[in-house]
C-alpha cells in the first residue's frame, strides 16, 4: 500500500557528502529506541491522543450521524477555518473528490453539494465567494478550535449577517462549530444557543486534526468515504509504531531527513507526481514547518533550528524548479510522492503529422508522468542530490489515510530528534498581539503603509 | 503605483548579523554601475528584446485581431502548456479575473469563454478535464516556445484526437499553436496545415514571456484588459531601467537579495497579503529558480549558486510557516506583496453573542488583513529576520503589468550580481534524456518503481 524506498538517500547513491551512511543511521538507533519508548509511555499515558483518532468508532459514528441529517439540505458547504482548520479538508478533498467537483452539475456529484474552503480574510476572495451563493442552500462549518481565531471568527460574523439579512432567526441552522468540547467562545455559542456543533478531541492540535470532525465532517458532507479514510490510517498503525527504525517508514523517514538536516540540506522538498496530492505537499508544509521550526530546545537553550519544507508538483515543476535543484546549492533532500497506479488510462494516440512524437504513440500519459518521475530521481542523483520516493498503490482514501498518518508520526518523531516540542507555536503570538494593537491603535500608521 | 519599501532589509532594522549596512550597498554600486552599462549596451544591440515587449504595439494588435476572430465561438479555452508557457497565465488571470470566474454563468463573465490551465500529464488530471468538456465547443491554445515539449505535446496528441472524433476534418479549427515563429515542429504543422497560430518573439525564453501571445492571447480571450497590462508594463519600464541603484526599483531589489544571499540568507520568500496575488508568487518561483539556480559561473567555475524562492499567501500561512519565519534558522528573507486598496469593502458586522469579536466591530476586512501583514512585518522584524515590502496602490492590469516587468529585470539583474547566465536551463537536459530513454527502454524497471 505505502513503501518508502530511500537507497538514493545514502551515501552509497549519492556519495559520502551529502549521502546519510549506513553508520550513521546505525549510530541514532540508540537514541531512537529511547524516543520510540518515550513516545509510546506518553501514548499509553493518553499524552498524545491524535494516535487513536483512526480508530475512534465513537467519533466517526458522530461525524456520519450529522453528515446524513444535514445531507441533502444545502448545495454549498463553505469551510470558515485557517491554518490547521483548512488544511487536511483541502489535501484530502482535492485527492479523493472528482478534480472538477465545484464544476459538475449536482446528478454528477453523486448529489453531494460544492466544496469551498475560505482560509483568509481578503474582502475580494471572501466577497467573491458569498456573491457567487445563495444565503438559503448555503452550510458553513466554522472551524476553530480555540474559539478565538481572529480570522475566523470575522469570516463567521460577516457570514452570520449574510445569512440573516435573508433567512431571519433560521440562521442558525446554517452553522455547525467545530471546536473545543469544553472552552472557548464557540463552545459557549453552541453550549447557550443550541446550534449544531462538533467536538474536536482534547489534546489534539490544530496541525493534527485531520483525522477529527475539522476535516472529517466536511469531507463526509462532500461525498469522500471517510470510514475508509480513517481505516487506511488504521491499517498503517501497527507500522508506524514498529520499534524497529528500518521496518517503521515513519521513524525512518523522520530519522533521514535529521541526518540530512545535520549535513546541512535545510531544505525539505515534497514533490508529488499526482494532481490529485499536489496538496498534500502544502498540508504537510504546515505540519512540519510549524513543529519543527523552533527557536528553544527542550532543554530551554536558544537553538534556531527547523527544516524549510518547499512544495513542488511533478511533471509541472521539472518547468519551474528542477534547473535549481539539480544545480544550485546542494542545501535540499526530495521527496516523491508516486503512486503506482492512476486509476484511468489516457493513451496517447498516433499524430502522423507530428513524427517527433512518435515514440510516444501507444503509450499511456500515466507511463509518461512515472518515467519523469524516475528520470527526475536519477538525474538527482547522478548530480549527487539526495532523494528519496514514497510508493502508494494508488491514490484512494486508504493509501492517503495511511499517509497522512505516516506524516504525522515522522513529525512528532523529527521533533524528539531535534530536540524541540513539535506541539506548540510559540513564535506566532508576538504577531497576534500586534496585529490586535494596530486594529485597536494604529489604523492611521497602517494606511500610510509604515511598517515601523 | 508600486513602491519597495526596504526599511527592514537593513542593518538598522534587523541588527547587524543579517542587515544589509548601507557601506554594503554602497561597495556594490560600482559593480551595479558596470551591470546596467552592460545591460543597456546588450539591450542596444537587440540582444534582450523582452525589455521592449510592452511597447510592441504590432504584437498587441495581432493577438487583439485573433481574440476578436474567435471570441464567442467558443464555451471553453484550454491551455495546453508547462513552466513558462502556463505559469504567466495562471497568475495574471487569478490576479485579474473573476475569482470564481469558471463557476459564473456565461452572461456574468461578460460573454467569455471558461479557461482551463493544464499544466502537467497526469491522466487524472487531464482525463477529468476532458470530461467536463464538449469538443464542439472548446479551444485549445498549443503552447510551447521549441515546438518539442514532450507534456504539451502528448497533451496535443491526446486533445486533437478527441476533437477529431467527434468533429472530424473541422479539428483544426479548435487549435491555436503558440510557438517560435520561425522553427519547429509545432512552427511546420502551421505552415503545413494552415492552422491558427501566434509567434513567440524569437529571442524571449520560456520564463519571460508574460507579455507575449503565450499569456496574452488566453488572457485577452478570458477578458482581461492586456492593453493596460502591456500599459502598466511600459510606465514602468522608465524606473527599470535607471541607472541610479536606489531609484530603480528592480535593481535595488535584486541587490538586496543578493547581499541577503551572500549572508546566508539563501531561502527567499514571496508571500503576498492577496488572494489574486496568490500565484505571481508561483509564477516568479520559475523565474528566479530557474535564472539562478546555476552550477557554472559564466567564467565557466564551479559555483552551485541560487536562492531557493518559496510561495506563502498571507494572513493564511501565518497560521502554516511563520512559525518556522520567526524563530527557525535565520536563512530567509520574507517579500510582502501588499495592495493598498482591495477594491471592495466586506465591513464586520457587530455579534452580539461573541463579545470577543467587538473590538472588530465596523472595521473592515481589508484593515485586518493589513493589519495582519504591518503585524507580521513588525514581528519579523523584531526577530531580527530581514524583509520588505512591495506596496501596490491596487490590484489592476497596470500595478500587475509593472509588477511582472519589475521582477523580470530585477531577476537579469541579479543573474549579473550572482555572475551566472540567468537565460539558460542546462540541468533539466539529463532528466529529459533520462525520460526518453526509460520510455523507450525501460518500461519493465518504471513498472517495479526501481529508481537505480
């Protein structure tokens, strides 16, 4: 279903340099058997509960419950959440939905209504997409999970009076909160109006909550299969919590990119060779890069540190990026993303007047996009650039289940190595606070554009 | 129209690790001095024609001519394109179109055709378009500078084959092709065949031609006013070619990067506070990638050179990778791209039941996100973390037209500062002979994923 082939990784492909030796990854066993326990103490502690989310029975039977009592009733879904609220609905949305969902006439969408996920707060995008509804066939999910979320919480004020002006007190049949199950500003909305809401488990963070209702529910409300979804990651547990480094693609691939890391390729490329997981590479972006990037060790020492994740499509990115990679400074590791099989065949038939295509004719264009990938890998590693390739079977919501679960578990595995809490975000507060003292003080300041 | 606001690239601002003194600055002019005499000699002598194509009135009025022969006639456009024939596309029409422009009916989008990008061979991908559309009511623009792109041309192969089916002989007539106007493949079969096509002017490269048919012709057909582009373009060309470093904005720019770069600053982040901004920062990832990201110094040394630019979209990606911006490695710059204006007003209403929310009570959507980015810039700055800001009075075909032009010359520019040939590609050879010859021998190993 999922392998993680990584021999152009090593030094044996790529060369001593930049390539991890085998003694090298032989000399982190120690200390990754000792996180490996440490994780699994904290797990069995119930410290870290998104583990369990893909075998929360309790929690998918509540998600399909309102899924199929709100099913039907609307032609919009409108997604009102940022960062981690966003995320993983659009990653597994754009994987596991027909490509073209919002364009297909409903019969086609198998009944299940357009999908918008609105993730900023610009007047023209957001403006944009309440023109283009109607208040009255129109579901939001408001997803925050502190109940605070300035972003957020404008786009639900704002939708809360569209949707009034029009439908009067039914408004509140048009919201389902998705938050905390105890605190915060929408919790009391839900607890004193009675609105429909959702609980996001305890202890689960933003960045992993696509296996919760933040992503569940509207994937469920679109039509993806979310039983399965939560089942492929199932399947992937017993893997990704192998003690053994090499027979776990979780801890091995976090335990790779330190080592790289160590050798100086701050730079994590994701390259899927897939439409349907281009973003999946920028859900990731979000998981690693706000877990790792830390300026305090876990031993209360200023150490700077975090991977630079970089989001790249394959084929389209050998036009944009691969001249850089294969050239420029040897400061990044490559992942590829290919999946083994596309699901449809398109061939590429015979074009008499274009005689310089003719190797091509008879072949499939899905032949064509897993060649460019392999070239691609070889030609990077041929130029000393290390690289490695996840293999799925297909991309279906089993594989895309268990890699995201994969992910997951290789970035709280990362954070243990670099020796940072790949939990909290402690570098985003000092913006929230200006941001609020602008609004409240600096209105002038801002419209003249000083950024002083 | 557009000002670059640098106060936070400097020493005074970010602390003297990683601002840029003015003494730096000034050591540089003498050699920024010698590069715009080199430049304007080159441009004398007709060696860098992009610099004149916004005032190529004969282009304008060729491409107007075509869009006018063929607006109406068709439901659909697609272009058919990779790296620098979609990239410029994509990015002026999100800044310019409607936002939901392929799900407005007909009439709302002024009578013009949808238009599909479609960069890449993923049979998903591209199999899903095609099934959306009619072949009787679709054009497809056949993009490709050499004529021999492999993915355009199985994109062509495949295309022409399904208008053929069901339109017979008449399939010529659903096809522009967009190449050089003298050689190539795609060049013959116009010739031969008496199809439609459009000259890319001979000397422009691929990442270089936004203001050539190769984005002004989809752009013109999904009505966009190129005129003002091309206009917006043109006003500016005066400030970009100053010889004064601190007057001309795309020097400065491109300087100041570079100086970051030689710092250590290698990572170079374009994140605009704009919806429809959001894929320049795609469409200038090509162009500063694949410009510098070069191994040869043009004294033919071994160099491996090249900033690694990455797209973020504010205030979205505060809530993704400003974590990492803030307290990660010191090894980026951040560039904002930042309208003055939004074009419309999405006021908050007041909320009664979220008392949090108050103190945005009557403010407008527009204030919090420039807020959040002043905020953002502030913070950064605070962190001792190098960035500027490029200030647009709006979002418009012209600050759009001047944006592009100032990124072209500030990427020339700064291929002299980092002394490599910011026209050429000469890493992406080995993976497209690599390609073909998997195709042609090597099915049975791409079929096992052994990448050896």
């Amino acid at each position: 279903m999922l392998e993680l082939d990584y021999d152009n990784m090593l030094a044996t492909a790529v060369g001593e340099e930049y390539g991890i030796a085998p003694t090298e990854l032989a000399a982190l066993m120690p200390r990754c058997a000792r996180i490996h326990a440490d994780l699994m103490a904290r797990h069995a502690a119930g410290e870290l509960p998104f583990y369990d989310l893909p075998t929360d029975r309790a929690m998918l039977t509540t998600v399909q419950k309102l899924a199929d009592e709100l099913r039907g009733r609307f032609e919009n879904v409108v997604v009102l959440g940022i960062g981690g609220s966003a995320l993983g609905t659009t990653a597994a949305f754009r994987a596991l939905g027909a490509l073209h969902h919002n364009l297909l006439p409903r019969k086609k969408r198998g009944g299940a209504p357009r999908l918008f996920v609105q993730d900023n707060v610009d007047p023209a995008g957001f403006g944009a997409t309440l023109e283009l509804l109607e208040p009255h066939e129109t579901l939001f999910l408001v997803i925050s999970k502190s109940g605070a979320t300035v972003e957020t919480g404008s786009q639900f004020a704002i939708a809360r009076h569209w949707v009034e002006e029009r439908q009067g007190d039914a408004w509140q049949d048009h919201f389902v909160l998705i938050t905390d199950p105890e605190q915060g500003a929408l919790r009391r909305l839900a607890n004193d109006s009675g609105m429909r809401s959702c609980a996001i488990p305890s202890g689960v963070g933003g960045r992993f909550t696509v296996f919760t209702p933040v992503a569940l529910l509207p994937l469920a409300l679109a039509g993806v299969d979310i039983a399965a979804l939560l089942a492929g990651a199932a399947d992937f547990m017993t893997r990704a919590m192998d003690a053994d480094l090499l027979a776990n693609p979780a801890y091995l691939n976090g335990a790779l990119q330190y080592l790289a890391y160590q050798k100086g390729l701050r730079i994590s490329v994701m390259m899927p060779y897939s439409d349907r997981l281009r973003d999946v590479a920028d859900w990731y972006r979000q998981l690693w890069a706000e877990s790792l990037g830390k300026r305090m060790s876990l031993d209360g020492e200023d150490i700077f540190v975090g991977p630079t994740p970089v989001k790249a499509l394959g084929a389209t990115d050998q036009h944009s990026q691969v001249q850089l990679y294969m050239e420029g400074p040897c400061d990044k590791t490559v992942t590829f993303i290919a999946p083994r099989d596309y699901g449809v065949k398109v061939p590429i038939p015979a074009f008499a007047q274009l005689p310089e295509l003719a190797y091509l004719t008879g072949r499939g264009m899905d032949e064509l996009l897993r060649c460019e990938q392999q070239a691609t890998a070889q030609a990077l590693t041929r130029n000393h650039r290390p690289n490695c390739t996840i293999w799925l079977s297909e991309v279906s919501p089993r594989t895309v289940g268990a890699l995201f679960y994969l992910f997951e578990v290789q970035t709280l595995f990362a954070g243990a190595l670099f020796n940072v809490n790949p939990l909290d975000q402690p570098g985003v507060e000092l913006g929230k606070q200006l941001t609020k003292k602008l609004l409240l003080h600096g209105a002038a300041d801002a419209a003249t554009g000083s950024s002083d």
